[in-house]
C-alpha cells in the first residue's frame, strides 16, 4: 500500500508533483471554453470565425469598448450592479433578524419554515414568472428598481437564512446571556455582540447570492424593463445583430461578466464554500 | 387596439401598401374581415443569394458548360426566372466541400418558425396547403402526399449542405456565407445587407427570387408589424402615434431604406427608383412581395403552439429522429387539429390516436 | 439560618409565580416579520395561484375567460406522451449528467484536497470554479460555436488529429449526450467544490488516526470519510439533482430542444406553454407536478439530515 | 433577614418530569464570600440561572437586597455575573469588554477607566487591557472575565465555576486573587463550583447543594467538622471521604470492619459511617478504633501522599505529609496498624443522609 493512498493532505514530493500537475490540468481544461470566450473577445471582429482558428493575434479592446458603448449595455451593467447589490444587503438584513429568531428562539415551527424557504428555490422559475407579472402589474411594480429589489431581495432570503443560521448556531448563547446579564437590550446583543461574529457568514452570504442574482435573466426579462433590465438581459436581448450571432459582442459580454466573478472567486473563495454548505463547514478550501 | 381608429383619427398614417400581401399579412385580422389591428413595420419576403463573383469565373462558366452542355447563368434576368431543377444542377456544380464550399444553405433549424417558412414554398409550389382557413382543418390537409413531396425534397438539399444544415437558421446561414463557405443561401431578403462582409464583399453577391417549380411559386412571408398595446395609458399611445408618424417620413424610410438596408413596401417607395437602386435584394423583393406571390400562414392565437408541435416533428426528420416525411406531417397535422379543436376554431375532432403520438 | 417564613409568604408560595411576560415569543416572531412578509407575498402568494389557476383553462390568446375545469389540465399532461417522454428524458438526463458530475467532481475535490499548498492554489481553482459562475447564456452560445462542424474550434481539432467532423449538436444520437458533457463541465465544479467541503468536515484527527493505522483505502472512506462527509455530499447531490431538473438555458440556447425532440427537457416545455402558447392553466398543472418532485427531493435529504440530528442526539 | 444580600425561597425547577431543584432555599448575607459546593449535575448551573433571570422558576422566589426580583429582566437585577465560559467579546479589545458592563450603564469616559483601572490592578491585567481575546492564554481570559464581571459597580456577585478548567497554578493564583478582590471591594461574592478544593480555599460561608437543595450552610469550619448530612461529608473535602455500611442497633454502629457503640437517640436501621481521610491514623491508640492494614495503591499529590488500604471489609483512604519520613516508612512495611478516634467518626442515616450521631466507645 503506497502511502499517497489515504485521505489526509499529502506530503510525500513525487506525489505532490503529480497531484500539481493533475490538478492544474484540469483547472486549464475546465477554463479552456471560458479562455475561448476571452480570446475572443480580444480578437479583430473579422477574424472570430476564422478556420483555422487564430491564436496568434494583435488583441483589440475595441470588441470590449464597442460592447460597452452598444446601446444601454453600460446602463444595464450598472443597474445590474444597483438591484443586486442593494437586494443582497437588504436579503441578508433581513435573514439576519429571521436567522437569529430562528436560531435562539426556535419558535413553532422552526424545521418547517426553514424547509419552506428552501424549497421555495427548487420551483421551476418559468412556473413563478406568470404570477409575479401579474402581480407586478396590479401593484405598479413592473420596470421598477423598488419591484426587482423587492423580488430580488425575495430571492436571496432562503439561501441567507440557511447560511447564517448556521453561522448564528455557531455562536454561544452565553454571549447573549452575558449581554442580557449586563442589562444590554435585544438589539444590542444582536448587532453588537453577535453579528459581528458572523462576519464571514455575512460575507459567504452576500457572494454565494450576489453570483445568483447577478445570474438571474428571466425576472429580470420578465419584471423589468427598459429602465432596470440588467446585464444578463442586455446580453440575451442584443445576441443578434442583423439576424446573426455576433460573436464579438457575445464575447466581450461574457468577459466582463466573468473579470468580477473572478475576481470574487479569488479572494472570497473561502467563503463561495461555506456558502454553499450553509454554513456547516467553515474551514478553508 | 384597432389601427382603423388610429388611422380615423390620424389619416396621414394610413398608406397605400405596394400589394395587398403586405395589408393581408401585417393589418387584417381576422382574415378577410378587412379590420385593420396592425402598421406595416418590415415586410420580408424569401430569396436566394448566390456568389455572382462564382458565377461569372469564366472558368467556371466553361467548367460548367463542359459538364453539363448547358450555359451557366450570371445574370439577374435569367436567374429570377430559373427552375428548382436547374437552381440544384447550378448548386451541385459547386458544391465542394473538400474545398470548404458548400453548394447551398437553407433553413431547417426547430428555433421559432424557421424550418416551416423555408418548407413552404416547396409545398405551396407544388400544389400543397397548409391547412384550410373557411374550416380551421389541418388534418388530412397538411399530411397530404404533395406536402410530403415537397418536404422530401427540400430535405433533400440536405447533400450540398454542412452536416449541421438541420441547426440551420437566419444567423448561422449569415456566418457561412459571408465567410465564404457556401456558393448560395434560401435567405429572408431583408437580412440582405448582412449577406455579406470583408471576406464577401457586397458586389461579389447577387440575389435572386425563389426558383420556380414548373413554373409555379409561392413563398413564405417574414417580417413583422407595428401593433399598439390595448392597455396604454394615454401618454403612452400618444407616443405611439407619435413613433408611427415619425417612421413613415419620407425621411426616416430614406434612412431606413438607404443607410440601413431597409426595404421598401408602400406603393410610394416601390415606384421610387433611387429605392431600387440601393441594394440588389430590393428587386426580388418587390418581386416576391407582388400580388399572389408569397403567403403567410395561420393568423390564429394558437400559432405559437401549432407552430411549436410542427418544428419539433419538421426538424426531427430532417435530424433523422423522425424516419419518414409522412409521420412528420402525421404527427403535426394531427396535434395541430387537436390545439384546433379544443380552442374551439374547428368542429373536425383529432384522430382518435393523438394522444399517442410521438415523434 | 433559613429564613423565618410568615403566613403571608406560605400563601404567595401556593401560587405559581406570575409567567413574565413572554417578550421573547413575541419577539421572535416580530423578528421573522420582515422574512415571513417577503415569503408571503412573493412565494405564498404565487403558489396559491399557480395551484389555482392549475384547475383552469386558461389561455391568453384565447377571448374566452377562464373555465374552472378542475383536474382536466393534469389528466391532458399525464395523457400526453410526448410530455410524459420529456419528463422520463429529464429524469434519464438528470441521472446521467448528476453521475458523472459527482464522481469527477469527487475525483477532482480529492486531488485538490490531498494537494492542500500546491503553487497557485488559489488560482488554479479559480479558474476551474469559472464555469459555474458565467451566465449559461454566453457559455451555452460559445459551446454552440465550439461544437459547430464548420467553425467550431473542436470540429478543428478533431479532423487536425484526423477524425472526421462531427456534428454534436443536430445528430439526433450525439445532441442528448453532448448536452450532458456540457452540463457536466458547467457543473463538475459544483460537486468537487462540495467534496473539498465534505473532506473538510472530517476531523483531521481522525484522518491522522487512520493513515498511522494503513487502513485499506476503502476502509478509509467507508469508516472515516463517509460518515462526515456524507451529508455534505448528499446535499451537493441534492441541489444539483433539482437544479438539473430545472434545466432550461443549456437546451433552450444550444439545441432548442432538438434535434426533433431529442433534448427536448420540461422545463424547456414549460416554457413553451407558458411563454410561447400562453397556456397559463396547462403550464400552471405542469408546474405543480414539477414543485411536487422538487418538494419530494428536498423532504428526502431533510429526512436524512434530521436522521443524522437525532443520531447525533443520542450519542 | 432583611440584611441578606440575596435570599432564595423555595426555588423549583424541574424540566419535563424530571425534577431539577425542589424547594431550595438559602440567604446570604451582605460582605460574604459564600461558595456553593456540589457535585455536577445537581443543578448549579440551572439555579446559576434562575438566579440570573435567564429562566424562570417554576415556583419559590429570588430575593436581591431583600427585594422581589422574580420576574424583573436580568439586566434589571444588578448582579455582578462572571459566566462559567469566558464569554469575552471577540471583537472587543480587553479594554473593551471590561468596560462593557460599565457601557451598558451609560456610564462617563471617567467612570469607565477609573473601573477598569480598579479591576485591572486588582487582577494584574494592566498590562493586556489593548490585546484582543484572541491573544490572550486562558488564565488572562479568565482574569479578563473576572475583571469584567467585577468591573460593574454593585454589591453582589455571581461567579459561576470561573476557574473550571484550568492549570492547577494559575487556579491558586487566582483563587488568591479572587479572596483579595472580595475582601478590598467589600462586597457580597456568590460562588458556584463542583471543586471542593476551591470551596475550601475559598469560602467564608459554604453551602452544600446536593439532590436539588441546599443540604446544609455555614460557616466554612463548622460545616466541615461538624456535616449534618452525608452528602457535605461526600462533596466537601478532598480526598473524599472514607463511606462505610453498616446498621445502627440500640446504639451501637455495626459493620463488617468494626462496631463501636455511639451517642445516638431514637434511630436504628440502616447507616453509613462516614471518617475523613486526615481522622485515619497511623499506630495504635488506646480508646480508638484499630485495624489492621495493607496498603494496595500510594497515590503522590506533591504535598502529600493518599494511601488505599486494605482493611477488613473495605478499602481505606489515609492522608500522610510528604515530608513525614516516619509515616512514609511505616507504610512501606507489611505489618500496618491503624486508628480512628471515635469522635471523628460520624454516622448518618442511610436513607435520608441525616447525620445521627458519632461514636463514643469502643464495644
């Protein structure tokens, strides 16, 4: 039995220097497709469909500028910005206070609630969007900031809720005992005590849900409009140019999406984890 | 809301169109009632593009006269009165593609109603309908032995054509022109000014009309017109008469028409000439858009689904899912009878075995 | 030293001492407030109608005002062959592609996991998290692009090594299991990111205990890994498997559902009916069906969850 | 009892069925250091908190100052709490959490330091009043803690288990510490713990908690020379306390190691004999009880030295100073004689653990 056959962090070096190598040949070939669609995006409009593909080229940021100067695309990259940013925090707000409710005082109930809010994403969301446009339309909620932040703050609960409860549960209650000892009131335990030691739950709260909701494109379609759509919409609504693909634009889209999310991948990693664990592993990646 | 009110109040708006296509296709709802819901925005109509720089190549002219005895032609004047059979023959003779040249391109793609309008001419050419518009019957109609013909054949460019000729549509029919890997393409003339780029110049390009079968042809109409939302408040329908007058000026058409590629329909900018001279698809597209000469197809609120069941079954037989043209058509005409009947447009009940049907 | 107790005090003693009043049963729930509101409106509210509008034909491009036409929408869609095909292809298509997502992503969670301070770490994995994260949109389309015989790179490379050119997405045989390798690529990601978690569960100790010990390999996962890493797992396994359930920009952009309806998933089908067709009853009854499986695979891993709780408990 | 700074009447608690505290009542009065000794998982936490007002009781009352305090927040009861864990603010600097009682009261830039200068030098922490708890070892955290407990001005305080835990040093250090603060405050300490150890060291006045009450309080001497009930023998004092079965007949104590005859009146039945390990000596003595011995296990506390012996039909514990080189000797030699005195041997009703009487004369 070779010793590199078990589950623990290896240390032996001809292992080590496989491993390294096996894994950052996958990272390259998981990135192939997206490195496509910046090379692309880099590349003289004229030559994208190129047989055999150009690799060697003068990369051009004028696909990049042109794609920003291309109608609203700027206005929807910043209000793609403006909805999800502003819901995200509003979302976590909120799942805060719910989150501590739920995690101190386990009112009624507690396991189905938590069951309802997560349940409510696994519902096919072509089957929600006929209600909410009705129902957007009766409270003049359509094509406006107030109405997607609404929905989007909506959105971003459950997972929230999930994550920073678990964070919530990680804090003793002695803090709070403590406080409440010292003759502090409710909020100040809350926010001064316990909050601020839920600081990466908050983080992995915010970044697990700002991915989603900087993803999301049919409420964004289906809500907004001219005013607030967003950039996945002004992605989908502007792939075609003339009738076909306009594969530059596509590209350099794609790639401005991808730089932040990257970025945010890099030094939040930790925390993409233990969003996605709600909050039952904290440890790094 | 009624365009009649619109033009009632507003009668500048209401302009005499080059056919009655154009107000058949774009206004009157429902057919033949003469009530007039929409503007005419872009009226398309069907044609091919052909590398004119291909067909004039003395060599090639001689390659093709040593091969089949007869005199290729280059010319407008001849090609927009050419034969399918003849139009294949040309394709054929330039199908290469172990040279990277595609004979010809169509579309057969299951997105939206692309594969049915490129299928129509053959069947609306060769005798096939559709369905009938007096009953709201499409069983027995559409699955008829000519409509099976024609899809037989129109399938069957499928050999001068890239083996993803089945994912076929507007887009991808642009790219492999304009990088000039097919000698000719079934396009919708409207998209004309994007038939070609640096790699095919415009003046490398001619377009023709739909060839003819046995002298016979009727297309499929595209484009698409201006409606207003019932549902406006009155500053909003203010704005929309507003846009609509702004786009009948002369002087946005002359934009529209000149500086975008844009194509003229009322009775007005097809006699003008400067029209026809900017660009070689607005002839065959004036000529297709002529009384009788292209054909829209069912004006119906179910559209969307009986278009939706007859891509699926279309497109499957061009992949090869479905095996014979014969149970394409089936299988469309039959659920189509079926969305008919239970919306209560026909009195004609589906076959009894729709529920079953696959593709 | 006990204190000398009056007659006043033995009778107060009777009586349980006054409940103060409970602030924080009142407060929990006023805490709740806001989320229980959001739910209410934005989730409540859009299920009960959809439920409603289930037992309705009702379609927009149709004059007719709804007809309540109880369980008629639920018995077409069971009828319906083609649909019930599109739910089977879903499932087929959700086992495949969640299969093979979790074991490469197993697999490749490991590699990253035993190489805990390879150079560029960091990096490596931020580049291998990238697919997951970009809009389906631009991804699918360039997938499109890439597979596409005549300009796509693949198609290039495949006849460059002396293949013949291949045309993934209209071959009616090839378009299905082209889905599940793009699916696969978009998604690995996920599930090994939720295997480094899961190892990260698992307290080093025991690790340690095990490797001193040269347990068998197998003994190794069965008896150490797989009791903490398994809910972790098991909820990677769960999210992926409803979010593959709910597939919709992957087929809607690169196949349309085709060739024919080969790829045709229904969600996808659900769209049309509901965007396309307008059949708001139809497609509320298709939605229901599908809130029903969702619900039934979430109340699945809680059960399994809550089984690990009260384990936990009694240990 | 006015006086008493905190006074517990008839506290019950049960959770489900199982009862938790019954009827548990004490007071203590103002500038007393009183340890509440018991065993763990007789309720010292639970009542911790009813104290505390983080529960409520089920029935019986807490009276602070000699007022009613029941149903009053906890934040409105005025005691001085340091938590069994640290519970010290993460994010806080140690300035910073123990000026946080002090915060909480509003209190001004100058009261604040003036307490955390008191308390610092009190517990020698003055030196890490700008670290974060984080860099603290858990002897400065519990300093911290005490410091912060300490730091809120009033007369009562409650010091749950602070030392639990902790090093054997560092807990005489701050057991020193802690009589020094309450001594130079002034004030009323309340201190909870399982160590009878610490309560030795500690207390002024001892309560002995067992069963869910108070078995027996006083003074520290004379609840320990004098228990009333098995149960002090059993929690205070350390080595435990040597238990032998036996029957109480016309008063006379029989077991299978000895029967002596003692002063008891009015019981006979099953009872246990309870001597401490210091009252068992070495030698022979004339008017005592004596047995012979072999030594089965020595056990080396530093100081002093715990013998389990051998005896007719159990085992005894024996407590010799390290440095008594004759005792040493003695117990290393095979032929072991030893004795009790009778007085020092207590006998307690088996049932109820009252204590009934000592022994007077050998049989």
């Amino acid at each position: 039995m070779s010793r590199s056959l078990n589950f623990k962090p290896s240390n032996d070096r001809a292992t080590k220097i496989t491993l390294t190598f096996a894994c950052w040949t996958t990272a390259i070939l998981f990135f192939l497709p997206i490195a496509w669609i910046i090379a692309t995006a880099l590349k003289p409009k004229n030559t994208v469909l190129d047989i055999p593909p150009k690799v060697l080229f003068v990369p051009t940021l004028q696909n990049l500028i042109d794609a920003l100067s291309f109608s609203n695309t700027l206005s929807y990259f910043i209000n793609s910005i403006i909805y999800s940013s502003i819901a995200v925090l509003l979302a976590i707000l909120v799942s805060f206070l719910a989150a501590y409710s739920f995690s101190r005082f386990k009112p009624a109930g507690t396991d189905f609630l938590m069951f309802l809010l997560l349940s409510t994403r696994f519902v096919p969301a072509a089957a929600f969007v006929i209600p909410f446009f009705q129902l957007f339309n009766i409270l003049k909620l359509k094509d406006s900031f107030l109405g997607l932040i609404i929905f989007y703050t909506m959105f971003s609960i459950p997972f929230s809720v999930w994550i920073l409860k678990g964070f919530i549960d990680g804090v003793s209650t002695k803090f709070d005992e403590t406080g409440l000892v010292y003759g502090a009131k409710r909020p100040h335990i809350m926010f001064k005590l316990v909050l601020p030691q839920v600081r990466s739950g908050l983080v992995a709260a915010f970044v697990f849900n700002i991915i989603f909701v900087w993803n999301e494109f049919l409420f964004n379609f289906q809500l907004g409009g001219l005013k607030t759509y967003g950039i996945p919409v002004g992605l989908f609504t502007s792939i075609t140019k003339g009738g076909q693909v306009d594969w530059s634009f596509v590209a350099s889209i794609g790639t401005l999406y991808v730089l932040p999310l990257a970025l945010v991948i890099y030094f939040f990693q930790r925390y993409l984890l233990v969003g996605l664990t709600f909050g039952t592993v904290r440890g790094e990646v | 809301m009624k365009a009649d009110d619109v033009f009632a109040a507003n009668p500048e708006l209401d302009i005499e169109p080059f056919s009655s296509l154009v107000k058949n296709t774009y206004q009157v709802y429902p057919d033949g009632s003469g009530i007039r819901w929409g503007f005419p925005q872009m009226p398309d109509t069907q044609g091919v593009f052909l590398r004119k720089d291909m067909l004039e190549d003395p060599k090639e002219q001689a390659a093709f006269k040593q091969k089949t005895g007869k005199d290729l032609p280059s010319t407008y004047e001849v090609l927009s009165n050419i034969e399918f059979d003849d139009l294949v023959e040309i394709i054929e003779f330039f199908h290469r593609p172990a040279k990277g040249m595609y004979g010809t391109a169509l579309m057969y793609s299951k997105e939206y109603d692309f594969f049915s309008c490129a299928y129509y001419p053959f069947a609306y050419s060769t005798g096939g309908k559709i369905w009938d518009p007096e009953t709201n019957n499409v069983y027995g109609i559409l699955n008829s032995p000519e409509n099976e013909k024609a899809m037989e054949q129109f399938v069957g460019l499928k050999k001068y054509q890239p083996a993803n000729f089945a994912a076929f549509g507007i887009g991808d029919m642009i790219d492999l022109f304009t990088q000039g890997k097919a000698f000719s393409a079934w396009q919708w003339l409207a998209v004309g000014k994007f038939m070609s780029s640096d790699k095919v110049p415009a003046d490398k390009v001619i377009s023709i009309p739909l060839p003819k079968w046995k002298g016979n042809l009727i297309g499929a109409m595209g484009g698409q017109p201006w409606v207003i939302n019932a549902f406006n408040d009155d500053d909003h329908m203010r704005v929309a008469v507003d846009v609509l007058k702004w786009w009948y000026t002369k002087e946005t058409q002359d934009k529209f028409i000149k500086e975008n590629g844009g194509l003229p329909w009322s009775a007005e900018g097809a006699a003008n000439p400067e029209y026809l001279e900017v660009a070689h698809y607005v002839k065959p597209f004036l000529y297709m858009l002529e009384e009788g000469r292209s054909q829209d197809f069912w004006h119906l609120p179910e559209y969307a689904e009986m278009l939706a069941v007859q891509q699926a079954a279309f497109n499957g037989y061009a992949t090869g899912q479905v095996k014979t043209a014969k149970e394409a058509l089936e299988y469309a005409a039959a659920k189509q009878q079926q969305i008919l009947y239970k919306a209560g447009r026909t009195e004609t009940p589906p076959p009894d075995n729709v529920d079953s049907l696959k593709i | 030293m006990v204190s000398q107790t009056s007659a006043k005090f033995e009778e107060s003693l009777k009586e349980r001492p006054k409940k103060r009043p409970d602030k924080n049963r009142k407060l929990s729930w006023l805490l709740l407030a806001p989320v229980l509101a959001f739910f209410a409106l934005l989730n409540v509210l859009p299920t009960l109608w959809m439920l409603g509008l289930s037992f309705y034909d009702y379609t927009l491009t149709s004059y007719k005002a709804p007809t309540f036409t109880g369980l008629t929408n639920y018995s077409d869609f069971v009828k319906n062959e083609q649909l019930s095909a599109s739910v089977s292809r879903t499932f087929i298509f959700l086992i495949l592609a969640v299969i093979a997502q979790t074991l490469l992503g197993i697999l490749i969670g490991v590699f990253f996991w035993k190489n805990d301070k390879m150079p560029g770490r960091r990096l490596a994995l931020t580049l291998f998290f990238t697919p997951m994260v970009v809009t389906p949109i631009a991804t699918a389309l360039f997938w499109k692009l890439m597979l596409d015989p005549t300009f796509g790179v693949v198609n290039y490379m495949l006849t460059s090594l002396g293949f013949s050119r291949t045309d993934f997405l209209t071959s009616s045989t090839l378009a299905f299991p082209t889905l599940i390798v793009v699916d696969t690529w978009m998604w690995t990601p996920f599930m090994a990111l939720m295997t480094l978690a899961a190892l990260g569960s698992v307290p080093k100790a025991e690790l340690e205990a095990a490797a001193i010990d040269r347990l068998p390999i197998w003994r190794q996962i069965t008896s150490v890994i797989w009791p903490h890493a398994k809910f972790i797992l098991m909820l990677g396994i769960l999210l992926r498997s409803i979010d593959a359930f709910k597939t919709m920009d992957l087929t809607y952009i690169m196949t349309n559902g085709g060739p024919g309806d080969t790829t045709e998933l229904i969600a996808l089908s659900l769209y049309r009916f509901a965007f396309k067709s307008f059949k708001l009853g139809y497609s509320s009854a298709v939605s229901v069906f599908l809130l029903f499986i969702a619900i039934a695979l979430t109340a699945i891993y809680l059960y399994i969850l809550n089984a690990k709780k009260k384990a936990e408990q009694t240990e | 009892m006015t006086n008493s700074s905190l006074e517990i009447r008839e506290l019950s608690k049960s959770y489900g069925s199982k009862p938790i505290l019954s009827k548990l009542s004490f007071a203590i009065p103002s500038d007393d250091f009183a340890v509440i000794c018991g065993k763990p998982g007789n309720g010292k936490s639970v009542l911790v908190r009813l104290i505390m007002g983080l529960e409520e009781a089920d029935s019986g009352k807490v009276l602070v100052r000699g007022e009613d305090v029941t149903n009053s927040e906890p934040g409105s009861r005025n005691i001085g709490y340091i938590p069994q864990t640290f519970a010290l603010v993460p994010h806080f600097s140690v300035q910073k959490n123990i000026e946080y009682p002090l915060e909480l009261l509003n209190a001004s830039k100058e009261e604040k330091a003036e307490a955390v200068e008191r308390v610092a030098e009190l517990l020698k922490i003055t030196d890490l009043l700008a670290k974060k708890p984080e860099q603290l070892s858990g002897g400065q955290k519990q300093r911290v803690a005490i410091a912060r407990g300490l730091a809120k001005p009033t007369d009562v305080y409650l010091l749950d288990d602070p030392l639990v835990g902790l090093d054997f040093k560092l807990r005489e250090r701050l057991i020193d510490d802690l009589r020094v603060s309450q001594e130079k405050l002034g004030v009323t300490f309340l201190y909870v713990t399982s160590d009878s150890l610490e309560a030795l060291q500690l207390a002024k006045t001892v309560l002995v908690l067992a069963n869910g009450t108070i078995v027996q309080q006083g003074p520290l001497a004379d609840v320990y020379d004098n228990p009333t009930n098995i149960s002090t023998l059993d929690t205070l004092g350390f080595p435990e306390a040597n238990l032998i079965s036996g029957e109480v007949k016309n008063s006379v104590f029989e077991s299978s190691t000895f029967s002596i005859k003692t002063n008891i009146k009015g019981y006979s039945g099953p009872a246990v004999a309870g001597i401490r390990p210091e009252s068992v000596l070495l030698g022979k003595s004339p008017d005592a009880v004596v047995l012979k011995a072999q030594v089965t296990l020595m056990e080396n506390l530093g100081s002093e030295i715990v013998s389990y012996l051998k005896v007719p039909g159990t085992m005894l514990k024996l407590v010799v100073s390290r440095t008594d080189n004759e005792a040493i000797k003695a117990l290393n030699s095979n032929e072991l004689s030893i004795f009790m005195k009778l007085p020092s041997i207590k006998i307690f009703n088996k049932q109820s653990g009252q204590w009934v009487g000592n022994g007077v004369s050998l049989v």
